[in-house]
C-alpha cells in the first residue's frame, strides 16, 4: 500500500487482492461492471481519471468507487481488514499486474486512467527488488535544500505533550 510502504501500520503483509475471476474476492471484477455499465466517452480517456475526484462527471466517481470496494471486501475479510483497503491500492495492484503481463506503459495509462504517463511509473512495479532498487536510488541523491529528510526528527509523545502544554497555557490553565 502507498500509506504504508514499510509495513509499520498494517505490518509486513502486503495488501492483496485476488485477481481469479471466479474468486468472490476479486473487487477489479465487480468495478469493472460498474464502470463499463456508467462510461468515460473514449475520446476522454486521456483527460480524465478512472475514478474522479469531483462529481462533475456522469461516470461512476472515486468515493463511489470506494463504497463499492469496500461493501465487497467487508463481504470477503470482515470490516475491519477491509478499512486497511483503498481504491488507491486497487488501481497500483491493476497497474502492477498489467506490467507484469507485459502491457506497455501507454496501454496502463490508458486502462488505469492516470493523468500522466509518469504517476504510471511512480506506482506500477514488477517486484519488491525494483522497488528496493528505487529506494536505493532515492537515498543516494544530494538534497540542496530543506526536505524531511535532513530535518530534526520529533519524538512524537512530547510533541503531543507540549502542544496540550500550549493548549492549556492558552485557556488560562496550569498544572
């Protein structure tokens, strides 16, 4: 998962959605029928995302989508597994299994509907090792400027301490 990509909150276990067709579980499935059945006019498959963000569109929006999802996996893992799960995830698992099968970028463009050819390549990933490897890469760049890289880390609990320190002081109380 994008969120969670060194496993500290959902653990080392991947997210995973089947994609058997006749597996129960297999969400992409039930999305499709929902998309094909509300339709991107194909001359703005280019411009627009699978799932939008806004509502100006008459095809099937990005929180539908996700209710969608959601209501299938609850069916499947219970609701509290399902709550880990996102649209988001879906569509990189459908990007990394399309790579994987040998789909041009363009072809993955296309079908996942992302704006630029570039978010296909930030998000669709053969295996953990080229993953590993892009990490790699990352770490090894010079920053010339302020990034949260080269920032002070912040121990969180005295974060929190200090700011209801603050919060208090501002309300007129002490301790």
């Amino acid at each position: 998962s994008k969120s969670d990509q060194f496993g500290f909150v959902f653990g080392s276990t991947p997210i995973y959605l089947p994609v058997d067709p006749n597996d129960i579980a297999n969400a992409a499935l039930r999305i499709a029928k929902v998309q094909l059945t509300f339709p991107c006019p194909e001359e703005r498959w280019q411009s627009v995302p699978l799932f939008p963000m806004d509502t100006d569109f008459t095809y099937i929006p990005f929180k539908t989508a996700e209710e969608i999802l959601l209501e299938v996996l609850i069916q499947v893992i219970g609701k509290i597994e399902a709550e880990k799960r996102s649209m988001h995830s879906l569509r990189i698992g459908c990007a990394c299994s399309l790579l994987a099968a040998g789909a041009s970028p363009s072809q993955i463009q296309a079908l996942v509907r992302w704006r630029s050819e570039e978010s296909m390549k930030i998000y669709a990933r053969l295996s953990s090792q080229d993953y590993a490897a892009w990490v790699t890469k990352i770490a090894e760049q010079k920053i010339h400027t302020i990034s949260s890289r080269n920032l002070p880390t912040v121990d969180a609990g005295a974060y929190i301490a200090r700011a209801l320190e603050e919060a208090d002081t501002l309300d007129g109380n002490t301790h």
